[in-house]
C-alpha cells in the first residue's frame, strides 16, 4: 500500500463566491427538500397517538399552533443569516454564529452545548428508529406466514451496526453544499411513507364504518396520568416540528440573488405548508382508525398487519429517509470537530492534508483526519445506542426542552439583538 500527502482542504473547498470563496447553487427547491428531509421523520407516525392523548379538540388545534410558531420562529430567523444587514451583511454560516454575535460568548457558548446534544440526541433516535423499522418487516413477514398470534421476536443490535456502517460510507459527502440529491431522495421517502400512513388509516376508517375517538381523548386512571401523558403528545408534536437548529446551516447552501433570506423564508412557508398538511391526515385519520387503542407508531406498532407488503414497503422507506435525515443533523457536528481542529492545529500535515491510499487493484482513496473522525463519531452513536434504549417519554421531553431553547429563547434573541444593532 502506498500513502502519499496528496492536497491541502483549503484547496479542495473551491473558491469564488461573493465573500467567503464558497460555492452555492441552493435553490427554493432544494431548501424545501432539506427542510422536509429534516422535520419529517418517523415521528409523523406517531402523531395519531399524540391525537389520541389530546382529543379531536386539543389534537388538531397543537398541530396547527405548532406550525404556526414554527414558521414564524423560521421568518424571524431567516433575516439573521446576515447581519447588520439581512441581505447585505456579513454571514452566519451557522446558528451558533448567529448567537454568537447578536447575544455574546456565554450565549454561544450555552447554545452549542445544546444544539450539540440536540444533534447527539436525534441521531441516536434515528439510528434506534432505523433498527425498529428493519425489525418491524421482519416481524411483518413473520405475522403474515405465522398468524398475528405468533412470538415474532427479534433483536436490534444488528440492525444498528448495519446502519452505522451505511452512515460510514454516506458521511463522506464533504457537507451540507453536496447533500441535496440525498435529501431530494430522502424528501420523496418521508412523502411516500407519510402518505402509507394515511392511506392505510383512511382505509380502516371506511372499513369500520365509524370515526372513533372522542374530544377529550383517551382516558386515564387520574388526572395526573392524564396529564402526564397529554403533556408528553404536546412534547412529541414539538420534536416533529422545529428545524431552527439548523435553519442557518441549511439557509448557507442558498445562492443569491435572490436574497437568501427571501428564498428561506418562501421554502419555510412551502415546507411547513406541506408538512402540517400530512401531519394533520396521519395524526387525524390514525386516531379515527384506531380511538383509544392507537398504538405508539401506525407501522411499527403494528396497527395494520395487511397487506403487509405495503408496511414493509413503508418502513422501508422509512429506513432510506432517515439515511438522509441522519446527515442533516450529523454533518454540523462534523464541520464543528473539522473547524476546531483545524484552528486548533493549523500546521498539522496529519490535520490539514489529504491522504491517498492505493490498494492493488483498487482505483487511489483519498482520505484524511476529517473523514477519520466522522467514521468515529459513526461508531460512538452506534455504541450508545446498543445501551441507551430511548423511549416515547424521553422524546416528548427532549421535543419540549428543544422548542423552548432553539425555536424561543434563542431564535427571539438573536431577532431582538439584530433589530437593536
């Protein structure tokens, strides 16, 4: 095997852009395809549960307010890619640029903490999803030939190395500017599996004949319970809403003219217009199919079992949208680690150089110390999602506590702190 130093990352950037030497071709399109890639992921499935806890009422009226707050937290955001000036001003490429420079050190530094274990957190649950939905057509195989009585059981642990594998080879793509063929990709899985998910509560609801459910939804042994278990619906909505988070990263792939923040804020409106819309007909339809027995996920918990062809096609898509969904929220904790290396060793040839493999009979690899590290970090989510198991109720937590700080506290700042300068 020979290695060679082949050539710098500076170099292998490109060049020529308004200000900063990168190259943007986003359009209005691919940014919805990014946001849509972001927000819907399999926990559209669950929002018939989330219905059910709430009522006909309650349930459809948070999904419409959190949209609501969505997209307006998405407008305000959108004008602090640049400051001072929206259109004219130097770029934050990222949020936490943003934070940094509207609200000070110790706010970025507050915020990073978190939208880095916001990051952590949800592809762990990705990575935990992908698994559940790979055992799901197992089991819906095994139903079909054996009955729905049968003890199909099976394990996750392969099916979460066989991921982490898949996120090894696909984290290769440099950053977010490469992406947009795989969240087009992606975008048309979440469409395809959403629609299932709709089409197959439709079904039930004409085959029972009756709309089931009721106003208050489902009921529970106190109020406490009742509580519990309407606020963690409320916090499930939540975590399938914002992309705040990575609003900025994703509004940086735009190329202007025209204005980026006039295409984010146009892609935002077309997004969240599409995603409500599919949120509504799945949270809706399972909750009319299924009333008090609505289980967690409509595919993955198995409320329809036929044909069972069609829920093993839905999961499968399921499983390809969230190779995709993964990177979205993957690829900024890569650039962080490659920026802080980078600034921390800057002399580093093991740091700043491309490496070039050849191996007989194979074409030449370039690899570097970034691409090492992403692979590691690959590994690490793997690891921790063989022992860390999370649960419905830690989503609804983690939803509530990611709407208050990135789609309020944060966001409003950093809108307040931009019109002030």
């Amino acid at each position: 095997m020979n290695m060679e130093v082949d050539h710098s990352l500076e170099q292998a950037n490109g060049s020529c852009d308004d200000d900063d030497g990168q190259i943007r071709t986003g359009t209005l399109w691919s940014c919805v395809a990014h946001i849509i890639t972001a927000v819907i992921g399999a926990g559209v499935l669950s929002l018939a549960w989330s219905t059910s806890q709430l009522g006909w009422i309650a349930g459809p009226v948070a999904l419409l307010c959190f949209a609501i707050i969505t997209y307006v937290s998405a407008f305000l955001l959108a004008d602090c890619y640049r400051s001072p000036d929206p259109i004219k001003g130097t770029r934050n490429r990222t949020y936490i640029d943003a934070v940094r420079l509207n609200l000070g050190k110790i706010h970025a530094w507050f915020c990073g903490l978190l939208q880095n274990l916001s990051f952590y957190g949800t592809a762990i649950a990705y990575v935990i999803t992908t698994s559940t939905c790979m055992r799901a057509i197992q089991k819906s195989n095994c139903y079909h030939k054996e009955g729905h009585d049968a003890p199909c059981a099976y394990g996750n642990t392969i099916y979460m190395l066989l991921f982490g594998a898949v996120q090894i080879v696909v984290s290769q793509i440099p950053d977010f500017h490469n992406m947009e063929w795989l969240s087009v990709i992606a975008a048309i899985m979440s469409f395809t599996y959403s629609f299932i998910g709709f089409g197959l509560g439709f079904a039930k609801v004409i085959e029972n004949g009756t709309i089931k459910g009721s106003l208050t939804g489902v009921p529970a042994a106190n109020t406490a319970d009742k509580l519990w278990l309407a606020f963690q619906a409320l916090g499930d909505i939540a975590f399938a809403y914002p992309y705040s988070i990575i609003l900025l990263e994703i509004q940086d792939t735009l190329k202007s003219p025209p204005p980026e923040n006039k295409t984010m804020k146009k892609a935002s409106m077309l997004a969240i217009f599409m995603i409500t819309f599919f949120y509504l007909c799945c949270g809706c339809f399972g909750y009319a199919a299924f009333g008090n027995d609505t289980p967690g996920n409509i595919l993955t918990g198995f409320g329809f079992y036929e044909p069972y062809w069609l829920v093993d096609f839905a999961n499968a898509c399921i499983v390809l949208h969230l190779v995709g969904g993964y990177q979205m929220y993957s690829q900024p904790v890569f650039a962080v680690s490659e920026r802080w290396f980078t600034q921390k060793y800057p002399n580093s040839v093991f740091v700043n150089k491309f490496f070039t493999f050849k191996l007989p009979s194979l074409p030449p690899l370039s690899k570097s110390f970034q691409d090492m590290l992403q692979n590691s970090l690959c590994g690490v989510h793997n690891c921790n999602c063989n022992g860390f198991p999370l649960l419905q109720p830690s989503l609804g937590s983690f939803g509530g506590l990611e709407l208050l700080a990135f789609g309020h506290i944060f966001s409003c700042g950093n809108v307040l702190c931009a019109e002030e300068n």
